[in-house]
C-alpha cells in the first residue's frame, strides 16, 4: 500500500484567540507570520434551544446577525477578501502571503467551545466548534479544478482534523461540508469549506445511524455498503465505480441533483480512510463535480457532506460517505424547500434520479 | 354564539376531469361556466421511494420538471396567469369571469388519486392529492390585504376542504400551507395557497404528534397549549393574544421571523373551528402578515402552514396550530438552508426570537 503524501500541520494563533492550522506540503515556507490585526471584541455566545412542540434543537446565534451591518474598521478600509492570503495592505484572516490548505475557527461562529449559561431540559449553551477550511488561496479557483494533490491534501487536513475534534468530550458530532454558490446563500466566493462539531447527534445523522444499526442487528451488514452494491450492479443511477468508491445518484433522491459517494471498504470516519481510498478519492471527486458543473454548462450551486459516526462510541452499521446535491433543476430555476420542505418535512423531485444520473454520466463522459 | 356566514359551494369538473370547486357569499354569480379548452394528454404519474438510509419517503415527481420547459399552446398563444378569471380570449383554470375563491386539483400535482403502480417496501404509487386555493380574482392582491370576511372565506373553503379529504381513507395528512414569494420559488404571484395530502405521515407531523401525545400521555394536557399559554403570560415573544388565539416566536425558532398562530381552544383540525374562532383568526392573521412586511417595510417571502392531527384515527394531544416563517432575515439577506440545515437538519438561526418578536410587535403597532 502506498504511504500517505507527507504532510506538514503548523499550528498558530490568531490575534483573538481563534485557533489556525496550515497544511502544508514539503517545501512550503514557515509559516511564522503574526496576525497582527486589532483584537475584536469580546467572543459570541450562543445558546441552544429545543422546540418542546417538535423535540428538536436549533441553534440561536443572534450575533450573527450583525455580520450583515457592521463590517470592521479593517473590512471597511480594505473591502477585501477575508480567506484570500495578507498583504501589507490588507490583513486577512491567515496571516500568511501564500498557503495550501488552511482551518481555523470562524469569526461568526455558530458554536464555541468557551460558550456559557444557563442549562436547562430546552436550553444549553451553545458549545461546538465552527471552522473554516480553505482549499487554496487562489480566489478565484474551485474545489474541482485544483488537481488531485490539492484533493488530496484536503482530505488530509479534514481527516486530522476530525481527529482532533475527538479530543473534546463534549463534542458528539460532526459535519464536514461545502456551501457553494451564492444562489444558496454563500457571501464569500474564496474556495472554502466548514466543519461544524455538534454537541447533540443532529437530527438527519440520527436517521441514518437509526437505520444502520437496525439493517447491521438484522444482517450483520453495513446498509450503506449494501445499498451502493446493489447499485452498482444495478448501473442506471450509477456515475463511477472505481477501485475504492462508489458514486450513485439515490434510488429516493430528494433534490434535483444528488449523489452519493461512498468507500467500497467499511469506514465509519474520515480519518479511518487508507492513503489508497484517499488518493483514488481525490481523483474521483473532482470529475464528479466538474461532471455536476456540465449538465447545464454553468457552475452549479451546491452542497457537499460527509456523514461520518459520532466522535465517539460505537455505531454498529454506520458507514462513512459523501452527500453532493445541488438546488438547480434547470438553467433557469432552482429548486427551493417551501411548504412541504419546511414544514411538513417531505421532499419533492422534480427530476426523475434515473435521469439525473443519465444526465450526469453524460457530462461525466 | 354567531353562526357562520353564508357560503355557498359549486363544484365543477375541468376539461380534463380535474375538480374544481368555488366558494362564494351570496349574491354571486351562478357558477356554470363550461372550461372549454383542449383536454391535456394523458394524467401524470408519481412515485414515492422511500430512502433506506434515512428511512424517509420521497416524492418523485419526474413529470413535473416538463413544466419549465413545455409551455402548453394556450399558455404560449397568452402568456396570461393561469389563476387569473377566463375572458373570452383567455381561457384559464377557471372558467368564470370572476371569483371569489376557488380550490381546484393542481395540473402538475406532487401526488394524484390516480396514481399506480409497483408496490413495494420503498416505492409506491405517489397516490394523494394537490389542490391550489385562489385566495382572490385580483392577481396582484395579497391575503394580507383582502379584509376579513374574505380571510373567513378562506377559512370556510379550508376547512371544507380539509372535511372533504377525510373522505378518502388513503389519505393520511393533509398540509393547508401558502407559499409566497420569488425569494422562495413561488413562479405565480397570483395570491394563492396550496393543499397536500399525503398517504403516509410527513416526518415534520409525527414529530409534532409524537412529542404531542408523550406529554398528553405525562399530564393529561395539550402541549402546543400549555406552551402558547406560557408564551402570553411571559409575553417576551408574545405578538398578540386574542380571544381565541395566541400569535408567538417561537422560543427555538428555525427562521429569522417565526410565528406560530393557536387556537386557544383544543381543536385538532380547521373544520373543528367554531365560527367566533374562525372570525377572530380572519381579523388577527392579516394584521399578523402586515406586520411581517412591515419589519423591513418590504413584501416578505414566507410560507404558513397549518399543522393539524391525521385525517383519520385518534391522536392524543394533537393540536391545530398556523406555522408562519419567512426566511428573509435583512432587507438584502435570506436565510438558505445549506449543509447544517438540509444536511444534518440542524437550523441556525441568526436573529435571537426575542429580538423577532420586538421588531414584529413594533410593526404590529
């Protein structure tokens, strides 16, 4: 088996306190430069209510809200972008002139490992963790068109970083995901990804170990695994079947375009991937998206996730895998979750996933 | 107490057999105008498919795509709204010459009483039902504006709408919910709402009922009651309380403005409103919209659902309550939901409810 590429991690520390890892291939420069921006005021705090009318939480995070009006001293001055490398002129989040991948904590977090309050059976304070990570510093780039050694790369930072997210008992969960696209909402169009740690089991993470764990007590299987076999053997909502991963579009997909990328092998976390699935991930991946992006000849929005066990225990059946979907369901129209989306939690396709992946597997060539 | 007013009700059957029905005060028109178009091709098809990772059903409606793309020859010899009164040269959804509200089966349904098909553990026919309800013949009204007895027109057709799915035992729920906006999707902006009903619980529903009937089985007491009662005496997130309703932002509220809307009377379904229920919600709900668009002085996208117990069997503890969200959270933002929303299904809300509750108390004046 081939080693895993070397990896160089520096860690450092930002002007308030966030944390920042750079990923590193052999040959980058230190990575010594010091955040020298101004201290913001004092860190957010959010709170985590449950609906006693649905049993869920949600998270409450009303300072957020005020990253819409008030920029900073520094925004304001600069207009520039906050994951592009600093310049003399213009202090970003990463203090160095140049980097390969970075994750840091977001300045707007959701949640925070110092929040605090009060605890009650519907509310909490909002502990977690918020990161950000950069795919590359190049603005203008895409995750699809960076080569697979960038991929790569990646893959090596998110997987030491949800291994260094298990350090903290407190955290149950987490979700390493892209937003991309403004027609989703996403403001900043620098190339970048998040990872959010939970302290609760999220409520879709629960179905999905749920029906895990009951196919593995009935069969002994990984459900996940089944599904993708079956799929491929099947073949008309298959996309790729290489070495190591499946990509599919799901028999039941909820949104217009959606796959699903899974390891042939059982994995239940990113960081239990081997250097082979990594590296035939990172060459998969990016035609998959580049394929997304060739249906309708326009970069699409979307969203990608990867549904991992929780930090810690044991979750019998549960499998590792990568959700894609995007809202667009034609050049011209999204599709948008609205009354039976929202409210009553049904979803509607309107593209048939037999023809989505025909379609797919077209661009795909 | 009052009576209701007078409503009379014509049924009528569409050129290619769907139903249409119109509600009217006295004095209207008769309502026997022939819809003379051409008869459609064949009906169209659906599909549930139940995801077995999630084990959750999805609608697949791969008909409905063609309605972006294949304008019918009337519509492209028009370009009129469908929902808009016939005029001699403009044959529409419905025939009359005037209305003053209409419910008719949707021509792109979701689900259909017609569908067939394979059966099986994760797929079966998409059987159910998709009605639009015109609120008004004025295409460039809105609910909010339309005064109160026409409100309580809406509210009667409602509720005989929802009396009348009760007659079909494959129905299992029915969403009565209005989606309004661009920002959300909506492509008509002729004022109207919609009607689902579904053969399988909705995900959102058993949540709601499953929460519901634990506290009823622990206290003998409604839930969605005894929260809205709290609400009103703590009054921090109260909007206005009535004499038989209570308007409230939910303490974990999903959406930038959140509202919901109870009776204060148990009552599980529209059709058990009593008529002083009826009167005084058609009075409160158009202030309660107004107030919404006047928070940022804008027509707001939102959606309003009512959530109500099965169409059929007992459900304990259930309660009929009116979910009004708008995912618009500043004049130049929306709310999407991205990867921790429809990912993990874990809402972040960025404006604390408290904070919603004031601006929308303000605007309620």
């Amino acid at each position: 088996m081939p080693a895993w590429p070397e990896v160089r991690r520096t860690d450092a520390v930002m002007a308030d306190g966030r944390s920042l890892a750079y990923y590193d291939r052999p040959g980058a420069p230190p990575r010594d430069d010091i955040d020298s921006r101004p201290r913001d005021e004092a860190a957010p705090e959010s709170q985590l209510r449950r609906d006693p009318l649905t049993g869920e939480w949600a998270i409450i995070a009303g300072h957020r809200q005020a990253r819409t009006f008030q920029p900073t001293a520094q925004e304001t001055r600069t207009h520039g972008c906050p994951l592009c490398p600093s310049t003399p002129d213009h202090a970003t989040e990463i203090p160095a002139a140049d980097y390969q991948v970075v994750i840091f904590d977001n300045r707007f977090p959701s949640l925070t490992r110092t929040a605090a309050g009060m605890e009650t059976a519907d509310e909490r304070p909002g502990i977690g963790r918020c990161q950000v990570v950069c795919f590359t510093d190049d603005h203008d780039a895409h995750l699809a068109d960076l080569g697979d050694d960038r991929v790569l790369l990646i893959v090596q930072a998110w997987a030491d970083t949800v291994a260094r997210l298990r350090e903290d008992s407190r955290l149950v969960s987490c979700l390493v995901f892209e937003n991309r696209g403004a027609e989703i909402g996403v403001t900043m169009s620098h190339p970048h990804g998040q990872v959010y740690a939970y302290p609760f089991l999220p409520p879709r993470e629960r179905l999905l170990l749920d029906a895990a764990a009951r196919h593995h007590a009935d069969t002994g299987r990984i459900l996940a695994l089944d599904v993708a076999d079956a799929e491929a053997r099947d073949g008309v909502r298959l996309l790729a079947a290489t070495d190591h991963w499946t990509a599919h579009v799901p028999r039941a997909a909820r949104w217009p375009f959606e796959m699903r990328i899974t390891p042939r092998r059982a994995i239940t976390s990113l960081d239990d991937l081997n250097a082979d699935e990594a590296a035939d991930f990172a060459a998969l991946y990016p035609r998959l998206l580049r394929a997304l992006d060739g249906v309708y000849d326009m970069r699409m929005p979307y969203v990608a996730a990867w549904h991992q066990a929780p930090l810690a225990g044991v979750a019998p059946g549960a499998q590792l895998f990568l959700e894609v979907f995007s809202t667009r369901r034609a050049p011209d129209r999204l599709k948008y979750p609205a009354g039976s989306e929202s409210a009553a939690g049904v979803w509607i396709n309107d593209i048939a996933p037999e023809r989505s992946a025909a379609m797919l597997r077209e661009a795909l060539g």
